[in-house]
C-alpha cells in the first residue's frame, strides 16, 4: 500500500502555521489585554506612587467590605432567583412543543443580548417613578403619589438581574435536560416514585452539572453588573463594578481603583474555570434524547401558564420602554424622538443624539471590521493548536473575563504614553469594543469549523488548490452564515458597550449608551423622553440583530 501524503504538510509545518495564524491576535491581546492588565497590577502594588497608605482603606475603612459583601450576596441572590425561575421554564422547552416555539424561545432570550442601559432604562419605564405602571395606577381615584416604589431598592436591581439572566440559565438546563435518558424516569415510576420524588432522586442529580454551570454564568454576570447597578441601584447600593468607576472618576484614588479591579479578576476568572470545568462534563448526563412529551390537560394547562408568564415578564418592560418614549404631557406624541437632532443644552461638548448615533454605528462598524478577521485567525489558530490547545484557547478568550470597567481601567492607566499614547485618540473606544467582541466571533466560527469534514479539503488537496483556494473554495461556502453571525453579534455588542466607553470615551465621542446615560442624569421631562427615544432605538437594533442571529444560527436550545 502506497502511503498517501499528508496534505497539510509535515507536523513542524503545520505547527508553524497554526502560531502564524495565532501571531496577530496573540499580539493585539498582548498589547491591549495583558499590557493593561499588568498596569493595574503596577498601579496598585508596585507603581512610583503606590504605597501601603494607598490600600489601607480597604482593610481599615469597613465600607470597601461592605461593597464586597454586597456585590457577593446580591449576586448570590440573583442566582438562586434566577435558577429557580428557569428550572420550570427550561422543564417546558426541553419536553413540550407547541406552536411558535421557535419564536417564544427566540422573544425571551432578547434581554440577554440587550445593553445593560437600555435594561436599566426599560424597567425605569415600567416600575419607576414615571413608569407605566405608576401612571396607570394614579389613574386610579385617591391615588396621589406614585404606589410603586422600587426604585433605588434592591428589589429592582434582583428583578432586573433575573430578566437579563433567565432565558440563558433556561437554555442551558433545558438544553440538557432535553438530551436525559427518559427511561430512568420511567424505571423510576415502576419502582412507585411520585413526580416530585423522580425529579429529587432522578432528574436533579442528572442535571446537577448545567444548573451548576447555569449559575456560575448568572453569578459572574450579577457579580460584575454596571449599568443595572449604576442607574436603578443609586450610590446606596454600589457594588465593586462601580466603586471602581467612582475611585476612578470622581475621587481619583486610580491604586485603590486597581486593587478592587485585582479583586474583581480574582472573582471572575475562579468562576469561570469552575465554569469551563464544568462544561466539559456537562455530557455525562446525557443519554437518549427523550422525545416531546405528550401531557394531559393540566400538563399542558400548566406549561401554558409557564410559557405565558414566561412572555409577559420578557416583554413587559421592552413595551413599556416604548411606550414610554411615546408618551408626553400632552398625551401620545413623536417629540422626544423629533428631538434627537437638538442639542438641548447648547453646550459644545454635549453633542446631540443623533451625533451619539452616529458616533455608535462608526465605532460599531469599524470595531466589527476588526473583529471577524481577528475571530477567524483565533478560529482556525486554535483548530490547528495540538499542545497546550486548551491553555492557548483561554488566553485568546481572556476578554470574556475582564469586565468592562476594568478593561477601560487598564487603558486609561497604561495607554498614556509611546509607543501606545492612544488616550486622546477614538481608536482607543474601537479597540475596546473590538476586545469585547472578536471572542463572540471566534466561537461562533470555531463551531461551525470543527464540524467541517476534512476530507473535504483532503480532495480540494488532491485536486491542486492551494491552501487560499481551500479557504475559498471550500471552507468559506460552509463558513459564511458563522461569519455573518459572528459579524452581527460584534456589530451589536458594539452598540451597546457600556462600561469601558465611560472611562475613556472622551466627551465630545459618546456612543449612544453613554448618551443615554447623560440624558438620564439631567432634570426635565424632556431629557428624560430623549433617553426613552434612544433607548428603543438602541433596544431595535441590537433586537434586529439578534433575530437575525437567531434565524442562521446552528438550531439547539443551549447554544447563542
């Protein structure tokens, strides 16, 4: 037998190109991650103006201890809320259908892919003291004063938490709970188990794994939140996400800043190895998929009802964002969106909102035009890694890690001098964004690329193409809807950065989000509406693009 040859080329051949391909994202995560990263460690521990008397609040001054132990239990609270919610929801995907499934699970998973300032935004114009709820209620005879008063209380900030986190804790119980061998339940019942014993002693132990993993995810979301926090909570309940923002802007202690951010990563990075760790055997409790269940009356009565709930609290708060924006003194009017193009305070460096639009689409745009290249190279860099494949995979999805305020803490503390001397610059915000987004890139193109067969590119080989006629040829035809999903998901997560924007955007580039922001800090109904308007337009675009999402990505209730 005649041995064929390896199409790729010798092992240290392969190899080589596997790190050519990683050189460029490798060097724009070094000189914009790790550089970063390594300036808040300075910063706070080794810097010229450093000193122990610079941390000493943090043990000494009981407040900073009392921001962390907040940021921990309300996330810890947000967790358990929110897993316990998604449990029957994700009881209800995984083992009913009915009609419009595809549309309901595609609705509430919405909030998950929203800006943090329009979720904020959107439950000010529900439950706030000018929202829909309190207006309606007012209506009522002997009702004077808004009867909803929540908020600035910790019930808006967990009720807002739930909201963004639900759908996803939803998908990925019920993605494995979908796949559980239906026969142990059946075993079960024969040995005389009731419904409530099966799912204890059965079905809770089998999916132990994903509702772990499930709120690893809604912990670390909730334990970095910024934008929910910064506008619903109020200084009352600052949380380490924004003490650091405050140390930073308002009293300029940049070391204090720092080591909360050190604290910060040491947090988020512990949960997301537990996360990674349990991911990979969230398939041992996989088995034969069971197959749609065919329940009784109050089965179905019952997941109506879940899916119902489920629908209003998803969309209750997105409509009453947009009727908020509609509504003004006078009743139903355009005025406030009539408005974007007027610079209501007359102030050179308080642009109008359409200007913050267009500042939002021109770094989106430029942002995602990094991304996908980045993301591909990353892909297919980390197809072709064999040793230390997983380590090099964490380091080039580091950015999921870091939040977004710390991120823009690195810059401002590092990105100040030459060769890199980019504080003064809008390029700064573009790379922002695009380290935020090209993972999202990455993964939505490393999925779809691991399931092409290889003897595909085998035969293109054996025909004579090279390996830039391969990509075109062959890999590019089944790659271009992970690409244009990858491109989507860029281009929205753009639009709505929120965080690192407001460190280091300057005042005369806000993005729509900081405008937002802006708007809602100022007194006037007017404002207020101008923030509702920007709000629904910021809350449709990044809607639109995840429909679009949705419609082409590979089908599965666990995967985004």
């Amino acid at each position: 037998m005649v041995a064929r040859p390896n199409p790729a080329g010798p092992p240290w051949t392969a190899r080589a190109g596997a790190w050519l391909l990683l050189a460029l994202p490798l060097a724009f995560l070094g000189a914009f991650l790790l550089y970063p990263l390594q300036g808040i460690i300075r910063e706070s521990l080794l810097g010229e103006t450093a000193s122990l008397d610079d941390l000493r609040p943090l043990w000494e001054d009981s407040y900073y201890l009392e921001r962390l132990w907040f940021t921990t239990w309300q996330a810890a609270l947000s967790t358990l809320l929110t897993v316990g919610l998604a449990l029957p929801c994700a009881w209800v995907l995984a083992h009913h259908e009915f009609p419009g499934k595809a549309l309901v699970l595609a609705v509430v998973t919405i909030p998950f892919v929203l800006p943090t300032v329009v979720v904020a935004v959107a439950f000010s114009a529900l439950v706030g003291p000018r929202g829909l709820a309190n207006a309606v209620l007012m209506e009522l005879p002997g009702v004077d004063e808004p009867p909803i008063r929540l908020f600035n209380t910790i019930w808006i900030i967990l009720l807002a938490h739930v909201f963004y986190n639900l759908a996803l804790a939803a998908r990925i119980i019920a993605a494995a709970w979908a796949n559980l061998d239906p026969r142990l339940g059946e075993v079960a019942a024969v040995l005389g188990y009731g419904r409530l014993e099966r799912f204890a002693r059965v079905t809770a132990p089998l999916l132990k794994a994903p509702i772990l993993a499930a709120g690893s995810l809604v912990f670390l979301f909730s334990f970095t939140s910024f934008g929910v926090i910064l506008i619903l909570g109020g200084p009352r309940y600052a949380t380490i996400e924004t003490e650091i923002y405050r140390e930073m802007v308002f009293i300029f202690r940049p070391s204090l800043a720092a080591a909360l951010a050190l604290i910060q990563m040491g947090v988020t990075f512990a949960f997301l190895a537990f996360y990674a760790r349990l991911s990979k055997g969230r398939g041992v409790a996989a088995g034969v998929a069971a197959s749609p269940a065919r329940p009784g009356r109050a089965g179905r009565l019952v997941a109506a009802s879940i899916v119902v709930a489920l629908v209003l609290f998803t969309v209750a708060p997105l409509l009453a964002l947009v009727e908020r924006s509609l509504h003004g003194a006078a009743g139903y009017t355009l005025e406030f969106y009539r408005s974007l193009g007027e610079n209501t305070r007359n102030q050179a460096l308080f642009v109008t909102p359409f200007q913050a639009a267009r500042n939002s689409v021109m770094f989106a745009a430029s942002a995602t035009a990094l991304a996908v290249p980045l993301g591909m190279l990353t892909a297919y860099g980390i197809q072709r890694v064999k040793r230390g494949a997983a380590l090099v995979e964490a380091l080039l999805l580091m950015p999921l890690g870091v939040s977004a305020i710390t991120l823009g803490l690195g810059f401002l503390v590092t990105l100040d001098e030459p060769p890199l001397e980019l504080r003064a610059s809008r390029w700064l915000i573009v790379i922002a964004h695009t380290l935020v987004a090209y993972p999202f890139v990455a993964r939505a193109i490393s999925g779809q690329l691991r399931a092409i067969d290889p003897r595909l590119r085998e035969a293109a080989r054996t025909m004579g193409e090279s390996s830039v006629g391969v990509f075109f040829r062959v890999d590019l035809p089944l790659l271009w809807r992970a690409i244009v999903v990858g491109a989507v998901f860029a281009f929205a997560i753009s639009m709505g950065e929120f965080g690192a924007t407001l460190l280091i955007a300057r005042p005369e580039w806000p993005t729509l989000p900081l405008a937002i922001f802006r708007y809602l800090g100022q007194p006037g109904a007017l404002n207020y509406g101008q923030a509702l308007a920007m709000s629904t337009i910021l809350m449709s675009v990044t809607a639109a693009g995840f429909l679009v999402i949705d419609r082409m990505r590979i089908r599965g209730l666990g995967t985004f």
